[in-house]
C-alpha cells in the first residue's frame, strides 16, 4: 500500500546547510516525513513552490521539457524504501500506454514531481520504518541563533 503525499515545506538545516523536505499525508495529523536533500535539489523544489522562474532551464526544468517534447506523462513518483537513513524513489513513466519504472533519489523525483503535477506517494512500509526521532532530535538541537535573521 501507498499513502498520498504533499510537499508540506522545505526547511534548511544550519547543522548541515542542506535542506529537509517535508512530506505530508494530505488526509492525517501525522508528523511530516522528513527527507534530507542536498542543497541544489533543495533549491529546486523550493523554487517552484515559490513560484521562481529562472531565466534559463535548470536541470529538473530541462527533464521536464524532454518529457512534454517526447510526450511522456510522469504518473508518479514513489518513495519505495529506507535503508541506513537513505530514502529510495522510482518514477513512474507512462510513454505511448507502455509503463516504465526509473530509480532516483527522492530529491530529483519529488522536483519533478511538482514540476510535472504528477502525485507522491510513499510505501507504507517507508512510513512504518521511519520514526519521528530523526527530526525531534535535529530541533531539540537547534539554538536561537540558527535561524539567523528570524532570531526570536
């Protein structure tokens, strides 16, 4: 089974100066599913739910520019998978009926994903693994002077 994920926020990390996607059940009060991702694909997916467009195609853009010439329909992406504190992702392609599966790093398959309107879902054997630690433990490390600018 899946479960039917928006991207909720993306929060940059001072520890690390990467960022954390959040995913969110659209239909729970549960804790986001935190997602480290490096600092482009951060950018990315931030970009777009900023509504930034750049004045050249960054690389998630120029995918989805092949995929709309080539009249490929991005149906999905997938979160499939945690091992060691690594998320895996597939991307499901349909292309003339047939169906093809792609592995990626849930970073590139989510910045697709919103670029291409196609939903997220998560395996809930992902949701089951991960626990909420992760991310109580990242904010019970946070000091007032991590959040630079907005310092309350």
């Amino acid at each position: 089974m899946q479960t039917k994920m928006k991207v909720s926020g993306v929060l940059l990390d001072p520890n690390t100066s990467s960022y954390i996607v959040l995913l969110k059940d659209e239909g729970s009060t549960n804790d986001p599913l935190p997602i480290w991702v490096g600092r482009a694909e951060g950018n990315a997916i931030n970009f777009v739910l900023e509504g930034i467009i750049t004045p050249r195609p960054m690389t998630h853009d120029l995918i989805k520019n092949i995929l709309d010439t080539m009249e490929i329909k991005v149906e999905k992406i997938v979160v499939t998978d945690l091992k060691n504190n690594t998320y895996y992702a597939t991307i499901h392609l349909n292309s003339n009926g047939s169906e093809i599966t792609i592995d990626s790093r849930p970073s590139d398959a989510i910045a697709l994903a919103i670029r291409m309107d196609a939903p997220i879902y998560v395996d809930d054997m992902v949701i089951k693994k991960r626990t909420s630690e992760s991310l109580d433990r990242w904010l019970e490390n946070l000091k007032p002077e991590d959040f630079g600018k907005y310092n309350a």
